[in-house]
C-alpha cells in the first residue's frame, strides 16, 4: 500500500511538531508539506528536526497542496483561522483532520456563546466528526473532516463514559477538577506562561468559563442520552507536560468500587489506550504515549475518577493519528505502539 | 521585654529549618537548643544556615532544656514520636507547641482508626488547644500545650468557615481537591519523593485515606456547631513549597458572588493573614509568607473556594511562630511580616 | 535616627520586587514612591505584595519625588534608560542606587564596544563608584551615584579576588563557566523563557559576547593591579533563581588546596555575606539571601572556584541593600540577616 | 531475518526502562527475559510499560536463559556487580551489552583506582570493545562483549575528537565543564536527588574525582596517539534528564571559528547520530533521541565546544541499541529514527 500523503496546516505550535515526529515513525504517512510563515526550514521552528526532516515550509496554497497529491491536511491552526483555511481543501477533496476547536461543536450557538466569534463554515461543521475514536469510532472510517477533540476534554469524557452511559451517576453537578502542564497553553510566549512566573506555583484559571466545558458536556450527553452538565475547573501545573483530572460524581444508587471496577474493565476491553489502574496514575507514565491511564474509586458514597494523559500527545496529536489511523483503514494502533 | 528562649525539637527536618530561619528573625525569641542526634551542628544538617546559626545540635534530655531555661518547645518530631517526648517537658513547666498531628484531634478514637496508633498521652491531649489562630484565637493565649495545624487543614477551615459558619452550604458532600509541592512530604528519601519520579508529573495519593481528613472535619464542625463530613483527595506537584485547594460545595440557598465575595471580606477583616483576592491566588505568591490567599466563586450553582498557601510557612513554622505570638502575648504579626 | 526616604524607578521587574520586599524589613529604609507606568498599584503588578505595602505607581517626576523628601533613588530600569532618568536625580540632590548597567564600566569606549549603544552621562559616571562592596566598600560611604554590581560578576571577582590580589594565577584564560536560573533574564515574555522551552533543558547563550565580560575584568584587573582578561560562558538552567560559577585557573606556582583554604578564609574573614565552604555549594543554600558561598579546590594541577548566589538577592537586590547600609551608615548586614 | 532474542539484566533502573521502551520499536530485536528480584512484573516496577510489555521478572539464571534462546544480553547491572554476572553468560555463548563501567577500562590498575575495587573478570576484559560507534565502529562487528560508554564520556570524547585526531589542541589542562539531569545517578533514592533537595539547585559533585574521568582520557589518548589529560567537572541540574557539556581547550595554532566548523563538518559527515549546530545546542531537543548535538567556538584564543546528549538515551541505551545494531549487522539507525 502506498503511504498517504500529508500535509501540516501551521507548524510553528507545540502540536505540529508532536505531530512530525509521530508521523515520521509511521509506516503508512508521508509529510509532503507544512505550511508556515514564521520561517525557512522546518529545523529552524523546531531545532528538535535537525536531521530528522529536510523539508521547507511554505506559504498556504491549497492548489499547491492538492498538486503535490496531499490526501489529508492536519490542522494545526488556532480556531478562528482554521475554519477560514479548512474549507477550500475540502473543496479540493482533501480530507482533514483539524485540531483547532472549530469543528467540535455541533451547536453554532454554544460555539459562539463561548468562543466569542462568529462561525463562518456551518456547512462543513455539519459533516464533522468529533474525533474522539473510542466514542465515535464507527463514524470515522472514510470521514471528510474530522475535528480533533481537545485535551481536557478526552480525560472527562473516556473517564466518565462507563458510569454515564450506564446510568450510575446523577447528570448534573458533575465535579471535574483538572491539572494541566504549560504545553497546553500553546508556544507563543505569554507573563502568565513566563518560566519564573509559573515555575514553582500552582493556580486556577477559567474558572467556570473555560471553552472545553461545552466540549465535555456534549459528548457525555450523547453518550448518556440526556444532558449532562460539568463543573470543570482547570489549573496550571509546573511541567511541560501531562494533564491529570480529578473527577467527583454522585451515584445514583449504592455501588462499590470492586462493581465499578469491573464495569470499567469490561468497558474499556477492546480500547487499546485506555489503561485501567488499580492505584492513582501519574502523567509520567503517559508521557510520550497515547495512553489515557484511568482509576476509579468509591470515597465516601462518592464516585471518584483520576484520568491522566499526555496533552500533546492522547490529548492533541496522538489521538490525531490514531483518527488518521482510523480514517484510512489502518490498525488504530499504528505508529502509536 | 527578654526574649523567649526556645528550643526546637527535631532538627533535621524542613519544617524545622523553616522555623529556624522565622525565628531568628523575631526580635523576641532566642534559639538556644536544638535537638537532633543526624548531626554535631545544625549547619551540617542544613547547610543554608552557615553562618547564621552556630549552634550544636544535642541529645533530647528534659532536664537539660529546663537547666537552659528553655520557655517553650517547638516540637518537629514525627507523629507517635512527639506524644513520647512531649509529656516530660510539660511536666517541667515549659510549653509546647507541637507541629505533629499527636493532639490534633479531641477524640483518640478517631487517632487511632487514622493513624493505626495507639495514643499514649490522652491526659495532655484534654489541655491541648488546636492552634488555629484565626478560630481558635482566644485559647492561645497562655496555652500550655498548642497542637499546630496540618498544612492541608488550613486551607480547607479557613477557606470554608465562612460558609459553613453562616450555614450557607450543605455540610456532607464537600469535595476538596488539594494540589501540594513535594516538601510537604518531609526529607525522608522515598522512591516517589526521588526527583525524576516526582518531576514532571501530577498524581493523586492516599485518596479516601489521608489524615487530614478528621482534622478537618473536627474543626470546620466546631466552626458549624454540627457535623461536616468532607471528600479530601491530595495531589503531588512538580515543585518545592505550596498547597493550592480547590474546594466545590452545593450552596444551601441561592447565592450571589458578591453576595459571598462580602462575607468573606467581612470574615476576614480583622485576619490579616488571610488575604481575600479577586482573582484565583497562585501559590507562588504566598511563598516564604504566612499568607493564605483565599478567593470565592459561584460557577453553576456551585460554590467555589480556592485557597492557597506556603506549605512549610503557613502549613507548619509560619502559624507555629503565629501561635507562638499568641501564647505569649506578641502582636500575632511579629516575626511574620 | 529618622528612616531614610526611598524610591524605586521601574516598579515593575523581578529587581524590583525584590528590592521592596528586603526594603519593608529595613528598619532603616521608608519606601515613599515607586515609579510605573504598567499599573496602578504595586500590588497589581506584583500579587505578592497584597497586604505588605499599599502604594500607587506614579509616573516618573524627579520634582515629585524631590518635593517627597526622597533621599535616595534604587534604579531598576534597563541600561539605555538608566542614563536617561539618573542625571536630573543627581541634580536634585538625591543619591541612586542604580541596578542596571550604565554606570558599571569605567571606560566609555568599552560600554560601547559591548553594549552597542552611545553613553550620553559621561558626567555622572566618573563619579559613579561601583557597588561591590567586599572590593569597593571604602569608597562607598556617602556616595552620590552607586553602580550596582551585576549578578555573573560578583561570583567571578570575589571567586577570584583571593587569588589575582595574591599574584597566584595567570591573568589571562581564566575560564568561568556559570549556570543561572530564568529570572535573571527579566520579566519580558519571551520565547527562550517560554516555561516548555526552557523547562528541563540547559543551553549556553552569548558565548563570547556576554556584556558582563569586561565588568568582570575591570574589577578583577583593579584589584591584581594588572590587566585581567577571561572567557566567560553563560548558561540557563531551569529554576527561578540562583547563579552558579565555575572558574578554571592556573596557578603561577605549585599549590595546595589547604594554603588556598587558608588564604581564602583569612581575605573573607572580615566579609560577612561570604561564606567559605569546605564542600561544593549549592545555589539553593543561599536562596533568599545575601550570601555568597565560595569554594576552592585544586585539581590536577589547576585551581577551581565554585561560587554560588541568589541572582536576585546578592545578584541584585540584596547587594544594593549592602550598599544603600555603606552609603548610610547603617551596619552593612542591616536588614539582611 | 528473525528477531534477535535480547534479555535484559537489572530491570529496575531507567536505563533498563529507557531501553526497553527502544527495544520494543526495534523491528530486528524481541525481548525474552528481564531479570529482577525487586517486583513479580516488569510492569509493577515500570508502570509506564503497562499495556506495552507483558514480562514477568525473573532471578537471574544463566541456564535459563540460555535455554530461552537467548543471544544477547544488556546489562544493567552496577559496576561490581556486572563482572560477577557476565562471565557465565559469554561462556555459554551469549553476546553481551554491559551499560555497567566493568568493562571500559582496559587498565584493570586505572579501574582500582578510580573505583576503589578489585577486578575480578580481567579474562574478558581483554576482549571487550569499548562501545562509542563513532569512533571504534570497525571492532563492533560480531564483538562478543561491548562495554557501553558512559554518559559524560560521549559528549567528551566526540565533542573533542575532531580537534584532537587533527593535533590542533594541546592535550593537557582540558576543562570540561559538564551539567546533567538528576536521572543520571539512578533510581536509588538518596538524599542528594530528594525531589525538594535538588529541585531549584545546582551544584557541582565529585570534583576532580569523577569515575568518568579515565573513561574519557583512554578514547581520546586512542584518538590522539598520544596521553590527554582533562579536568573533568560534573555538575547537577534540576531536570529529569540530558547531558550539556562546555569544553575549553587551548589550540596549538592559530586556528578560525570557520575552519574548525568546516573540519567538525567533514568528521561528522558520515555519523547520522552527531548533529552539527551552528548555535548552543539545548539538552531538549536532544530529548528521547539518540543524537548528540555538536557546536564549536572560538573564544578569545580558545576553542570552545559545546555538546549535548539524552543521557538516557544517546547517554546509555541509545547507544547501546547502535551497538546492538552494528553487533548483529543491522543499519545503525535502525530502531533509532
């Protein structure tokens, strides 16, 4: 089988160079173009290149891709942006795997309500797929565009898709408590992101307004089949990478952590990223992988879920290519293991 | 007005350093034994403080302390240790303030079902006053015996007693998420205190299970004048020093922010330690201060408190040497500020 | 004796914050006016200081300051700008402290040469003393304009100063190799101090070219009373704060460590904020003070100093406390103990 | 071609971890058996490798695994311990890969004087290859027992030989000054790497008595023809892992900054895993890969060389991988891209 050709959208971020390197390890992708405008050479972005990939960048021309025979563009622009570049590759019959957040709410409304921008691309918001493979797996086989889910998101929704999809937790009032490295806050260099300012320290930000809550609350709706509402709260963490999320949920009868256990084993069988643990997990040990390291307990007649992830990687590029794994019909696994 | 003189029981740990370096800055205490059998001289066990203090570290001998005419002990003893060598010193008639959990909790049922210990000392535990100054204020003075506060505690008390003491939240159910830097967990090597374990990571550790819990249980139900049962799961962080709370609880009315954001500023008022902030507090910002920065929200129905602090200073020695100003008729900021 | 009257210039930078924390334990030092434009009050620039000093920024105005009874004006604003705002200063009468470079060298053409800017107050800088006081303290009391040492420099001369005052090492190839962490680059977002770039990576920068090249060699060569030329090579390492140097030197004649010993113990002995360590230091024993820790050994035939400092207390702030106690006559160590 | 069978002695460090996780991408090479007393499952001892290796530990039993069919073993043993447990293995006719520095020394006199222990295996030594590709590649062929170099060594040795093959620097009085990540001492945990000890903190360790010392004067002398002699100091960073090293050298003749660039540039042409910079390399974009990052300077007369590593990786089991690959015959970059 012949690679398929790819090209990067944006590759000056934190994701698009986790992104090269996972698929420069993949047997079945060939990067043929990245585009960029903040410099030469890909090397000279990201120094970590060297002597991995010689290629240039170059300036976004989806004629230019669709003749160099790019079968699937990675978005790796910020939202906003994306939904303005997106639409002419489609045009063009590209397919597209975006990890901005642009195509990941169903709801026009919602969107704008917490993302403060008009969207311009209803059309093709419609036939997105929320790429979140172990939920929405069966959609993805052949799709078109798929959005990438966000980082947050993913601990939240695999963590809690057991209890919610059989009924065990009241929908409402749902705690999500989540600890996210700086990767997350993207490259460009901000005070708050500012080594001597968030070294050492520990604080929240968004509170009750950060832009994944919708996100979270849409598929554990689907998911549920009813409603569901968080009470996400994120904080940043001295690390480059990781994101933990402490979870609290009120059963809705009395259960027992040995149950909720078996029910998470079984449901989580046939997902090979999602590791079920028996002690807290740690994000070092997801870190570089596209593990989501779940552990469920019972504290107090409380449902207690710790779920812990790469960010960069389960939580933005990794999950990118196992939805481009899927996509294209290869093991999802592929280049992931 | 002479100094104190103090001695420090338990040289060698960081909260005993931390007390040092306090109390060699209070212009009414004098430092005039430590005990420790790890080393001849406490610059040899803590080497920032060459230079500062010369001072030899001595066997533990009640006798010798009372001959020095020590006033007050600060115990840094690990708990079950300090219950042992506390009883011979108030028996000499010097005070104690005791930075181990040994006579924290009023009822040695509940140490003992926390702590798998038996409890030795029950008689001193009856005088014990848990010293919390800004609850527990008008015990201090003169107190023979002032068990200090958990780190942990003090953001949850604190940060909950104005809530609970105007009963505006539902006392069962509180859920508080800690976040806390890696000193908190003492000097003892351990292989998940050992730097590229613990660095770059988040986990969550002792959930369902951590001592705290009790204390501050016993202390928020003081506060209400009922019993408060809370969910407490701590969390290690990549970084020295601080703990960040994040509390969520279920308001027993409606409740406005502003409405909350007054009750708080009134509560703490006359509390200068507790700073009440707009904006989420970040840990690095009480660093090396006995502040705990506390800030309120109403996100979705819910309350939401976030506190935070300096573990080893307002966790431990900052509101030992708070407590010590109390006992013995200092202005509470001495030393302090 | 009346407290002095304060200012700072250029409120808004880690210098600064520094500075004012030392200031507000100074038993000596009022801080009367802070100078910003980037905020309103100190405390929103710096959260820290919320409930430790209630000041309001005010823009520049040496009328206004004058007409304040400021004796005495700390400058933490960058070279370039220093030059600009000193001079109407000193024509009022009051003295500065000033923490950036324009007043360090002596000789214009070599502040041109590597600060590639023109000087415009030869003036003032003939008259400019600079402020490290274990070289210089004699020319200290009462001076008018105080340039305050850089943070690379002071562990490189008073590493050396043993050594080129005693003719016991070549004074050319002297090689220092120091390791500083993040803050001393500033509070200006950038991306080598974007927390994920900097984070768990060490680099060297400016090799060759570092500005604090010919501040060294001036101050080493006045004390050898000879010309001194060295290769200095910067490093970042990933924490907030602290210097490290490691100096490479060869002898004139045979040594032994113990006559080095000897000789260093014997020129520190009347220098209070020198600590001489009989093992390697460590930058962490001297955080948060105005320590500067110096070690000397002998291996395989060349001399090596290791030296460490808080960057921004010794480095910075604190040495420009030890110099406002010189200049007024307060004991050098007031405030800083 | 079918898998090598690889076992791996000492399963419990990071070497061990790091290079398991390098094994299981290696199309070429199959992991049989991991040795270790310390837990019942690999994955208990590493629970990153959950999900990824389902192995039990085993003791270590010569018969057993060469009855498993074992070819080659790595060993990673500590020093002392290796030279009891190679001996059985290479009689019963395995290849072995030791990460320990048993075999590195072939000086069984310098081996007791820097360690500080009799040798007890001088029969194999005599036919160890010391295992730095780039410069004894044509011994690597079918050896029987590699000794892996060290982690310092590297960024030493292949930072310099360009310049000592070419006589262009003087042989005596080389400083290298050299910085790592905590993770280079282990997995013991030990006072010194306690997370809240080393964290924020850099010192210097082992001055002038540094085991690494000989190891990289015996590869330059082989370079040179001739004896080197070096300073070598190493240093602790606060980070999980990566080598910087800053080399001062004296050249014998006048030399150019070009003239050395293009000469590191002809050396290194035909090494895929040495990386020539034009600016300072950073430990981070070495991180996870097998490259070592190359820069030269000419400062003042001096040549400067800065190199950088992954001690884990290019420092240790990296390398050991490329001499796994040029042992069996495989493209050396196989499994390392």
């Amino acid at each position: 089988m012949d690679k398929v050709k790819v090209a990067i959208l944006g590759g000056s971020g934190y994701t698009a160079v986790e992104l090269i390197k996972l698929l420069l390890r993949h047997p079945g992708a060939e990067i043929v173009a990245i585009t960029s405008r903040q410099a030469e050479h890909i090397a000279d972005l990201h120094p970590s290149l060297l002597g991995r990939l010689d290629l240039r960048c170059e300036p976004f021309d989806p004629d230019a891709l669709k003749a160099k025979g790019v079968q699937v563009v990675f978005g790796c622009l910020p939202h906003g942006t994306s939904m303005e570049s997106i639409p002419p590759l489609l045009e063009r019959g590209m397919r597209v795997i975006d990890l901005s957040a642009d195509y990941r709410l169903r709801d026009v409304k919602v969107y704008e309500q917490w993302y403060k921008e008009t969207h311009h691309d209803q059309k093709n918001l419609a036939q997105a797929v929320y790429g979140l493979p172990e939920v929405y797996g069966d959609k993805l086989a052949g799709a078109k565009l798929v959005a990438n889910p966000g980082c947050y998101p993913q601990t939240a929704i695999l963590g809690l898709a057991p209890l919610v999809a059989n009924k065990l937790i009241e929908l409402t009032g749902i705690v999500i408590d989540s600890k996210s490295g700086v990767s997350g806050g993207g490259r460009t260099p901000k005070l708050s992101f500012h080594f001597p300012e968030c070294n050492e320290s520990v604080t929240a930000y968004a509170v009750g307004t950060h832009r994944h809550t919708p996100e979270i609350e849409q598929a554990l709706s689907d998911v549920a089949g009813a409603p569901v509402s968080v009470i996400f709260t994120p904080h940043l963490m001295p690390m480059d990478r990781g994101i933990f999320s402490t979870i609290y949920a009120t059963p809705t009868r009395a259960v027992t952590e040995a149950e909720l256990v078996e029910l998470y084993r079984s449901y989580f069988a046939d997902k090979p990223f999602v590791r079920l643990r028996t002690n807290p997990p740690a994000t070092k040990d997801t870190t570089g992988t596209n593990f989501l390291d779940v552990c469920v307990k019972v504290v107090r007649g409380k449902v207690l879920v710790l779920a812990a992830e790469d960010n960069l990687v389960r939580g933005a590029s990794g999950v990118a290519v196992q939805n481009f794994n899927r996509v294209f019909g290869f093991d999802e696994r592929t280049g992931l293991m």
